[in-house]
C-alpha cells in the first residue's frame, strides 16, 4: 500500500509538471526555463515525499491532518511568491 502511495504521489507531481509544458507548445504566454521546471519539480516532489514521510512515521489521524495541511501551505506560500512577490522578497518572479 505504501508503494502505491508513493508511486501516485510521483505520478501527480510529474502529472502536474506536465501542464506548463503542454500549454507551451500551444500559447507564448507561458514560457517556463529549464530552472522553472526544476524549482517546481523540487517543490512538488519535496512536497509529496515530506506529506510521504508524515503519513508512514505519525500514527495519530489529527496530527497527521495538521502536518500535511501545515506543509501543503508552505508549498501554496512559496510558490505563490516565487510567481507574484506577495512578500517582496528577493525569490519573487516580479
């Protein structure tokens, strides 16, 4: 059963990384470098393997709820201010 969580889990990130790829080949409005692709790939993949590692290793349902919620925000605010600069730091895209 672990396995195969996972395997999706690689699945939908790679999955996801997909998107940005096929919507270039058909508008110029998104246009992603090779470090676009990399920089996300780290965070979804990291994302997937730390949500992962609490569901093996936390044994309580409400703990496990809290830490995934509390990483899967941490990716939103990243990502959100590597796209827009929401906080103004020298990471943002704008």
């Amino acid at each position: 059963m672990e396995n195969k969580r996972l395997i999706g889990i690689m699945l939908a990130a790679g999955l996801l990384l997909l998107m940005p790829l096929i919507a270039m080949q058909f508008t110029p409005e998104v246009n992603w470098s090779l470090a676009d692709f990399t920089v996300a790939g780290v965070l979804l993949f990291g994302t997937g393997f730390l949500c992962e590692l609490v569901l093996r290793k936390v044994s309580k349902v409400p703990y496990r709820i809290v830490l995934c919620g509390a990483i899967l925000l941490i990716l939103m605010l990243i990502w959100i201010e590597l796209a827009v600069g929401i906080f103004g730091t020298p990471f943002a895209g704008s």
